[in-house]
C-alpha cells in the first residue's frame, strides 16, 4: 500500500525558509507523481508543486514560483519542497499526494495522501 509521510513544518518568522520532507514508499511503477497541497481552514485545498517521478519534471503555482524548490531523492524515495522567502500568506497546512496521474490533475483526484505538516510564518 502507498503511505506517504510530511515532515519539516513548523514556525518560521517572514523572509525565512523551511524544508518540507515527503517520504514516498509502496509505489510499483514508475509513472507517478507527487504534489505539495495546502489548506487553510475554511479555504480550498491548492496545489502548491509537483514532480513527476520518472524524469523530475517539476511545476509549480504562480504564488510560489521562484521561491520553493520541488526535488526527489532517488536513493530513500524522498520529495523536498524548499522554500524560501516565506511570508504569511504562506501559512497552511502542507499535504503532500502521489498517484498515477499528471501532475496537471487537480487535489481530489489523489488517492494517496499523507497527514499533513503544519507550517506558520509570522508576520
């Protein structure tokens, strides 16, 4: 069965950065992918990044581009999400989602998700 475990969230003040961790496991194939997500209560789920597995092919949101980094690590299965120059609009809940599908799929139509890391960003 595929699990996927979020780590790395916590507080940062504005101007700082975090590394969130998405360890991958219990995929057979090759063509998959995985996306960061984020919620804020109250709000839709957005996606945030994705990286398609078999080349690394990485996309990101207009919120967030050029300033997180989407990576995989070959060697443990493990996807990063480094972000840079955070600021409180950044707040959320990150959900990291892998499945068999393009990276251009919306949020619900992953099957596969983890529970979440909590990131905040004072102001």
């Amino acid at each position: 069965e595929v699990q996927l475990v979020e780590s790395g969230g916590g507080l940062v003040q504005a101007g700082g950065s975090l590394r969130l961790s998405c360890a991958v496991s219990g995929f057979t194939y090759d063509d998959y992918v995985i996306g960061w997500f984020r919620q804020v209560p109250g709000e839709e789920r957005e996606g945030v990044s994705c990286i398609q597995h078999r080349d690394g092919s990485a996309y990101y949101a207009d919120s967030v581009k050029g300033r997180f980094t989407i990576s995989i690590d070959n060697g443990d299965n493990t996807v990063s999400l480094e972000m840079n120059s955070l600021g409180p609009e950044d707040t959320a809940l990150y959900y990291c989602g892998a499945d068999y599908l393009s990276c251009r799929a919306n949020w619900y139509l992953f099957d596969n998700w983890g529970q979440g890391t909590e990131v905040t960003v004072s102001s």
